[in-house]
C-alpha cells in the first residue's frame, strides 16, 4: 500500500466535513492534509507537492471557484487534479467548476465507493501524465517540453535570430577502438553531462546528438538577447570542462579528447519537423550549415573554436579572436570570413 | 427515539463506511460545532448579510445531510435558497425552529452514538 499512497490535499471549511472526508481517503490508503479554505489550500499547493485535490466550494476568504480560477492560470499548478465535492445548489455550478478545470463533481456527503472510484482514476490520470512528460523529456529538452505542453505541437516553424553551436569529438573512431564499447558508452555520457551543463547554464539547447557530435541552439526556442556571445561563452565553457576531464584522464593513462566547435549566427526557421506521428524540434537555415562546416574545418585550421562573421561582429571584441581569412565551403557559392576564438586555457593539450 | 428526526439507514452507512469509533468522533464534533453555526446564522440575519446568511446555512445543511438529520437538512436548506427574508421576523420564528429542530437532532445523534 505505501508505494500506492498519495497526498491528497483537502479543502472545506467545515470540520465535520473535513473531519469526515480525511477520514475516507485515509481509509483509501492515502496521505491526507487539510486546509480551512481556499487561500490556505492555494499556500500549502504552492509550497509543497500534491497529486490531488479535493475542493469545497462554499469557503470564506477565497472559495472554490476562486481556487479553480486561480490553480488554471498558474502554470505549476495547471495540471493540478482537482475534484469538488460539494453540497453547492444548482446544476449550473457544477458546470461551472468543471468548466474551470476540475476533473470531477461529488455531491456531498460523499458515498465511499463513489470517491474510491473517482480517486483512483484521477491518481491514474496523472500518473501517465507525469510519466508521459518525463518521457519527453528524456528525448526533448525542457524548453522544447515546455514549449509543446504550453502551445502544442504543430508542424512548422518560425523565423528567428539564433546562433548554432556545432561540436564534435576528434579521432573518436580510432578511441572507439582503443576503449572498447562500454567504456565507449561511459565515456560518452560523461562528455555529453560536462557539454549538456556548459551549454544549458548559457541558456542553450541541446538538440540533436550523433553519435560524438552534437547540435545546440542559442535563441531557440526561447529568445536570448545575446545568442552569439552565449554560444561563443558556452563553447570556451565546453573546452574548460573537457580540459578538466583530461586531467582526470591522464592520471590514468588514457589518452585526452580533443573536441572541435563551430559556430554560426543569422536568421534560421525553428519548429517541428517530421509527421504528425514522429517529429523532431529543429533548425533550418544557413547558420546551420555553416556552423557544421566551421566545426569540420577545425580539424583543417588545427584550433579549437571557428566562428562566422555575423558571430564575430556581434560579439564586438568582447573576445579575443584573429581572422583566417575566406574560406570556401562546400555548398557555400561564395567564399566566407572566418575566425578562431583565441583559447586562452590549456584545453589543447596532446 | 423518533426515527423521523435521524435516518437510520443514512447513519448506519456512515458508521459501517468509517467506523463505530470513528463516527463517535464526527458526532462530538457535530455537537460542538453546532452551536456556533446557529450563532453565525442568527448573526448573519441580525447584521442582515445575505452571504453569509446563505453560507452557514448550507453548512449546517451538509452536516445534517451527512447524518440523515432529514428534517434539519431540508430546514437549512430552505434558509439557503430562499436567503434573508425582507420580513425578518419570518427568519427569527424559522430560526427558532431550526434551532429546535438541532437540539433534537443532536439529542438523538448523542444517543445513538452511545448505543
């Protein structure tokens, strides 16, 4: 029973009722707390976690539709279950409470088998709704989750200023080989723990990984009022990190990883691409490319950050950087400016 | 005991849902917080706040409901629907018998939750 137990938050006003109510989910095998109205109940929902609540409606101070009203336009408490039960008069509030948002309507005083019922399938509800959003967010990023829970998801993009940050591991076919697949596998997730942290805590976004390689978006899907000089900052992040992991490394005699990182500002088309039953959050447009080639070219350059025009004009000297003079890229009809971000650490190292 | 005042049927419900000591409990609590109900009702008419007339009325209302207190349920209820009356001396004599209809009503609660 105890893993099955929830915490249910009950609120009336009225003791008998609050008295009697507790005592049927308790019987049910759940956790019970009780608030003595509405503003109590909207305190204790903001303050600690709940998976339902049961709502009177008739309270003083702030009753329960103020309540319903209230948990719809909080975005934490949103998806917050609720069922009213009430002795309230008339059809047309019922209506009212389930048209705020609350999952069901029970008459009071309450027939147990009745509220089993309904307590049950309300607990079941949420449980595949919390278990469906930590799904996605395994496989999106939290932004790109929020995005979808809060506007939904429909193919299509829309136009937006954004840098794009692409990175890779150097010689990782030929560690592959020295590691042996489950070190591999290890070693993998601890890079991309040290890349996801870099990238995230200068608001970017993770949003393709293959293989060693990784894509992340500055500006997408939220805006950021600096993008180039947060994926700029975040990647000199990234080389510190891995720096640091090296250290580690050689104090047991395996060899450094050498990452290459490019990075491309301009207008790209951000949204979902795909079909309605299998999409992905992505990116299109010029920076995208260029940014994929800036990071192949490094390997050519022999330094660890390429940078474009368009990023080194925004980041107006805050970053020491020297020219390498046009290029050309595959795909690219004319030639392009780059630039190496001057890496003042020693993340180069072997 | 006059079985028009408590249902039996609603309060053998009550105590084979959640318990005989349990329902002692729920009685106590009823009887104690009754007064105060009727004190609030009183109050709300003399201050001649409909609100909160209408409130404690459908309080007492749900408690009697959950007992089987029939006729102490439809009283309050009909407080709750109808509201303050424009003639006030129609709520002091429904009052009063209200308040009649709660004493008998816990009277026979308190004897049944010792029975």
């Amino acid at each position: 029973m105890a893993e099955d137990s929830s915490r249910v938050l009950i609120a009336d006003d009225n003791k008998v009722n609050r008295l009697l109510l507790s005592r049927s989910v308790e019987l049910l095998g759940h956790r019970v707390m009780l608030a003595e109205n509405g503003r109590i109940a909207l305190e204790k929902l903001q303050s600690e976690p709940f998976d339902l609540l049961l709502l009177d409606i008739e309270m003083p101070e702030v009753d329960g539709f103020a309540v319903l009203e209230q948990l719809k336009a909080d975005p934490q408490l949103r998806e917050m279950p609720v069922i009213v039960t009430s002795s309230v008069e008339g059809l047309d509030n019922v209506v009212r409470c389930i048209n705020l948002g609350a999952e069901d309507y029970l008459h009071k005083p309450v027939n147990q088998v009745l509220l089993k019922a309904r307590i049950g399938a309300s607990l079941e509800k949420k449980r595949l709704r919390d278990q469906q959003k930590a799904m996605v967010r395994r496989f999106v990023t939290s932004e790109v989750a929020d995005d979808m829970l809060q506007s939904g998801f429909a193919l299509g993009g829309k136009r937006i200023h954004a840098s794009v940050l692409f990175s890779d591991i150097r010689g990782f076919t030929a560690l592959v080989e020295s590691e042996g697949p489950e070190e591999t596998i290890d070693l993998l997730n601890t890079y991309y723990t040290l890349m996801f942290d870099a990238i995230g805590s200068h608001g970017g976004v993770v949003n393709l990984i293959i293989g060693d390689g990784l894509m992340a978006l500055f500006g997408a899907p939220l805006p950021l009022d600096d993008c180039a000089g947060s994926a700029v900052a975040a990647g000199l992040e990234m080389l510190e990190l891995i720096g640091q992991f090296n250290h580690e490394r050689s104090a047991v005699n395996k060899p450094a990883l050498r990452i290459g990182i490019g990075v491309a500002t301009g207008d790209v088309v951000a949204g979902y691409t795909g079909t309605q039953q299998r999409a992905t959050y992505t990116c299109i447009g010029d920076p995208v490319n260029l940014a994929a080639r800036l990071e192949a070219h490094t390997k050519v350059a022999g330094c660890a950050i390429l940078i474009d025009d368009a990023t080194q004009r925004a980041l107006d000297g805050s970053v020491p950087m020297q020219s390498l003079g046009e290029v050309s890229f595959k795909g690219k009809a004319a030639a392009v400016e780059i630039f190496a971000v001057v890496v003042e650490q020693p993340a180069e190292q072997a | 005991m006059d079985e028009s005042v408590i249902d039996r049927a609603v309060y053998a419900e009550l105590r084979a849902t959640t318990g005989a000591e349990f329902v002692a409990e729920l009685v106590d609590t009823f009887v104690e917080e009754g007064p105060g109900m009727l004190a609030e009702l009183r109050a709300a008419r003399a201050e001649g706040n409909a609100e909160r007339f209408r409130r404690a009325a459908h309080s007492l209302k749900s408690n009697g409901r959950t007992f089987g207190a029939v006729k102490l349920t439809a009283l309050a209820r009909e407080f709750e629907l109808k509201g303050l009356d424009a003639d006030s001396t129609r709520d002091v004599a429904g009052l009063a018998a209200l308040e009649a209809e709660y004493a008998r009503a816990a009277a026979e609660l308190k004897a049944l939750r010792n029975g």
